[in-house]
C-alpha cells in the first residue's frame, strides 16, 4: 500500500501496470519528463493543480493551467509526502509520484465522476480492477 492523497492508501501497484489509465478513459497518462516547463499552458496542467488542491499541496487560489512555480512548490510537497527527498522532490513530476497522484484524465477521454474520492482506495469505487 502507498499514501494517497489526503491520506489513506492505494495499492502499491495502482494504476495496475497491465492496465494503461488514459486508456480506460479515467486517469490522466503522465505526459513525458519535458511536459512541465514555466509558462507551458494546458488543461492537463489544470487536472493536476486541482488534485494537488483538493488534497491540501496546493492552495485553490493558486489553481490554474498554467506550470509555475507555485505548482511546483505544491507538487514538491506531494512527492515528500510519497516520501521522495532531494532531488527526487524537486517538484517536477515523474512517472511514479504522477500515477500515483491519479490525476483525472482530460478531454475526449475523460469519464466524468470516476476519479476516486481524495484518500479513498480507488478499487472501492470501482474505478479500476486491480
């Protein structure tokens, strides 16, 4: 089991590694290493602020689609609480601290109201079979 957001916890293995998220429509595919840069806009960008915000890593005013550096001050503050320290909570995602954020997939692949309660295990809600 690892720390959800807000607390609680998730199956180490969650998104299961057989089965892709952006595919089922309901988590967000982390978007590559060079993805988060300052000023770069995207709605993606707005999906991960908003989680980092309803878990308490970043404040709601400071939600936008924007990557700044409040963000990733916030996303800094999500990784130690996975437990990374140094350069690996330098606040810029990496595919394990992502899947592990379980930021809700954008636009024509989302699936509205699937993306697990904040510190609820995901596969209670049935969002994916582990």
């Amino acid at each position: 089991m690892v720390p959800a957001v807000g607390g609680g916890s998730v199956p180490a293995t969650s998104p299961a590694p057989d089965q892709d998220p952006d595919e089922q429509g309901v988590y967000q595919a982390f978007p590559g290493d060079g993805f988060f840069v300052s000023g770069k806009s995207s709605p993606v960008i707005r999906a991960l602020a908003e989680r980092l915000a309803a878990g308490g890593y970043l404040a709601r005013g400071r939600v936008g689609s924007a990557w700044n550096s409040a963000l990733q001050h916030g996303y800094s503050r999500w990784q130690q609480h996975l437990g990374f320290r140094g350069s690996d909570a330098d606040g810029v995602p990496g595919r394990v601290s992502w899947d592990r954020l379980m930021v809700p997939a954008v636009g024509g692949g989302s699936v509205p109201g699937t993306s697990p309660a904040l510190g609820q295990d995901p596969s209670e809600r049935g969002v994916y079979q582990p």
